[in-house]
C-alpha cells in the first residue's frame, strides 16, 4: 500500500510539472517545453501503470496468505 501511495503521488508531481511546461509552451512557443510536456505526461502514465501494477501484486499476495490450511 505505501508504494501504491507513493507511485500515485509521484504522478502528481510529474503532471504539475508538466502542466507548468505546458503553460511555457503555450506563452512562449518554446520547443523544450513541448518536449519536456511530453515527458513528464509519459512519466506520470508511467507511475500510475506501475502503482497499478502494485496493487494486483499485493492482492495477490493476500490472496495466497488468507488459502493457507491451519
């Protein structure tokens, strides 16, 4: 669950930033911050997949711990 939380709240970061780039890229027409929006997009998606990911692997975990025979 503490991964799960911080994955997710790693994606937060990664889409504030790039909605900052974002906003450069819509003032200023830069083409870093174009390239630094998509990056940080791709980054954030990345962090929910893998916080995803850690919540079907501590399912599953629980799932073998509660199988057990007394």
């Amino acid at each position: 669950m503490m991964t799960q939380r911080l994955w997710l709240g790693l994606a937060v970061v990664y889409t504030c930033t790039a909605m900052v780039q974002l906003y450069l890229l819509a003032s200023t027409g830069a083409v870093w911050a174009g390239t630094l929006t998509a990056i940080g997009f791709l980054a954030a998606l990345l962090c929910v997949l893998a916080a995803w990911k850690d919540s079907r692997r501590e399912r599953d975990d629980t799932r073998k711990a509660d199988t057990r025979q007394p």
